[in-house]
C-alpha cells in the first residue's frame, strides 16, 4: 500500500499519522485487472526475450628470468563485455519537449510543472497512486504512458571495455629475501546507463570502477642472525633465542580512486581547471569549486537535455596508500613444536583514506571531504602463537 500524503504537492495533506493510508490497506490484486493492473504507478517487467552477457577476455604476456633469482613479467590484458544489462525508462517526457539551452530555460520548467486537470481523477484504478488528485502537473500528461508514473525495464544493451598493461616483479627466496611487486596501468569504460531517459543507447563514459593505476609489493625478509646464518652463525643457547628467528614483513597497497560526478551541473570554464594536484588537495578543497560551476540555486538547470558528462576521469576521489608491516619472532621449543610471537601493524604510516567530496555545486560544503574509509588510525597488535 503506498502512503500518498498530499494531492497537492505538499499545501494540504491527507495522511495523518493516525490515519496515514486514507484510502484503506489494498489487498494484492495481481494481474486481476488486466491492462488496468497498477495505473497510476511506476512499474517494472521482466525483459521477454533476455540475452545472457559475457565476457572475452585476451592477453598477451613475455616473461624473462634476470639474475639474483628475479622474474620479470609484461603482459597486455583487454576484456570486452558484450549484453550487460542496462536499464532504461520507457516513459520519460518525450524529448521535444525539454530543453535544449545550456542555462536554466524557466518558460519550459514553468510548462511542464504547471497543474493542470487530472482525467485521472475519480477513477477506482487509479486509488492509491499519485494520480488521483483534482489536478497534475502537465509534464505527466505528456508522456507516452500518462496513466502511469514511469515503466522501466533492463534490457541486455550495454557494454564495457578494459585495456591494461600489467608488470610483475618476483624475487624467489634467496639469502632469506623474497619480494614481489606488481603494477598495473589500465582504463576501463562502459556503456550501462543513460544520460538521459530519452537517448536512444547508453552513455559511453568512464567505469566507476576504473582504476587507472594500482601497485602492491609484498615482501619477506629473514634477519641474519643467529645460527646458521651469516652473522652470529655459531651462537647457541641464550644468545641464539636473542639473535635468531627474526623476520620482517611488509606489504604496501596504492590505488588510485574513483572517478567523479557532478550531475545536471552548468560549468562555464575549462574541465582541466577543475583537478587540483595531489600535493595541493586537503579536505577543505578537494578539487577547484571556481572552475566554472554554476552554484546560484535559483539558476540550476531542469527538464532539460543534459550534456554534462556523468563522470569525469581526471576528478576522482581519495584512492588508497597503505603499508602494512610486521615483525615476527620464532622459537623452537622441541622438535615439531614452534612458538611465534607478532608485532603486526596495520597502516603503518598513519594515512587517512578520505570518502568522496561533495559534488553537489549548489551545496555550502561543496568540494570538501566529510567522511573517511579505509583501516582508520593506525593500529598495532600483538599476538603469541604455538605451532605443533
């Protein structure tokens, strides 16, 4: 049952809390109805002829073996999605009737908000749903489907591509160091959604999950102390316990973030304008609110085309930069029993994952960070095992 307060966009109200469904609980009616099932509503259906998507992906890759036990690795890696689905409205305001300015165009918002009368109004369908009231804004009336609020559908249209060049580092175990670091270079975008309800295909734009660059480098080294190792190799006893069995751990993780939006913004200036660079971004100015946005509320755009695409690569959110590292010491209590004990710490250096930036242009706090993500502070843990 849906809760409708107002016929009147808010002047007088209906529902009360006492009362806040006035036209009773409905029972399901399913398809009881016939073509009349859900008038005055926004639905949905089920594609009748849906396609399953895939993926192909190829690569490329050459390897070579260097000295000191170290692999090196190039490879080339694209991926192709092909039938994603996208959904799609199939009863926006026709086109021809929105506006094409690229400044607030009030004499077509004035058009389609005006009230004007609801043929609607006094039919039994129609109980319950947004549509029942004396009047209705024009721009309902003139959609393909006016007896009902939107009808959307995912149709298998969309499609993605990913390009990448990958690199990989290894060093095999040797003289107790083993590492391997790994980058990747890469650019993802897609086609899901559409910029506007009445485009004929989906808007061709960055991924929200395009990462353009990513690294992570893990490594292990063994101390050489204690017995058998290079240094203090005969130590026995006590001192071997003190000396021997020590190893460092490191693990670093850097990512770059997502890319931004800012809507059915107006911008007046040059896109490169807006980045900040990185050394110069605090959360206060993320990026530069002065590039050219239109942030006067009174002159944002509606009904209208939008132009603006939805997300931008080169704006994008805090992305990540953490090391992790750890310090391990093991004893041998008696054959096939082994104690350790950890020193763990999680972001190590302490760096703050910031959340996204507002990107409202209209909003007080627009350009700044309000939220964080990520590990949080540093934290350090220690921990004792035994190993049999």
């Amino acid at each position: 049952t849906n809760l409708v307060p107002s016929l009147d966009n808010g002047l007088t109200f209906r529902a009360t809390i006492s009362n806040p469904f006035p036209d009773g609980l409905q029972e399901p009616a399913g398809a009881s109805g016939g073509l009349s099932t859900f008038v005055g509503r926004g639905i949905s259906f089920f594609h009748e002829t849906p396609l399953n998507p895939y993926m192909q992906r190829w690569s490329f890759s050459v390897q070579r073996e260097l000295p000191w036990r170290v692999l090196a690795d190039a490879a080339y890696v694209g991926n192709r999605g092909t039938k994603l689905g996208s959904a799609r409205q199939l009863n926006p305001v026709p086109e021809r009737y929105l506006s094409k300015l690229p400044v607030r165009d009030q004499p077509v918002i004035d058009f389609l908000s005006a009230q004007v009368r609801n043929p609607f109004n006094g039919i039994a369908e129609f109980a319950g749903s947004g549509l029942t009231g004396v009047n209705v804004a024009r721009s309902q009336l003139l959609r393909p489907y006016p007896h009902f609020a939107g009808i959307s559908v995912t149709e298998p249209c969309g499609f993605s591509w990913y390009h990448s060049l990958q690199l990989r580092v290894e060093k095999r175990m040797a003289k107790g160091l083993t590492f391997q670091t790994a980058w990747t270079w890469s650019k993802f975008m897609e086609a899901i959604n559409y910029l506007n309800d009445t485009d004929p295909v989906p808007e061709r734009v960055i991924s929200n999950e395009d990462y353009p660059h990513r690294i992570a480098i893990t490594a292990i080294y063994e101390m050489p102390f204690g017995r058998g190792k290079p240094i203090l190799g005969g130590s026995r006893g006590l001192l071997n316990h003190l000396v021997g069995g020590w190893q460092v751990e490191g693990w670093y993780e850097g990512q770059s973030g997502r890319a931004l939006g800012f809507g059915n913004a107006i911008f007046n200036g040059d896109l490169h304008g807006i980045p900040i660079p990185v050394s110069r971004r605090v959360a206060e100015r993320w990026f530069n609110v002065d590039a050219g946005f239109e942030r006067d509320t009174r002159r944002q755009l509606a009904n209208n085309i939008q132009r603006f695409s939805s997300l931008f690569t080169g704006v994008r959110a805090d992305g990540i930069n953490n090391l992790d590292v750890s310090l391990h010491k093991n004893f041998a209590i008696r054959e096939g029993v082994h104690a350790q004990f950890r020193v763990e710490s999680s972001n190590s250096l302490n760096h703050v994952q910031f959340g996204a930036p507002n990107t409202t242009p209209t909003s007080t706090a627009f350009g700044t960070v309000t939220s964080e993500l990520g590990h949080g502070q540093r934290q350090v843990v220690f921990a004792l095992k035994l190993l049999f």
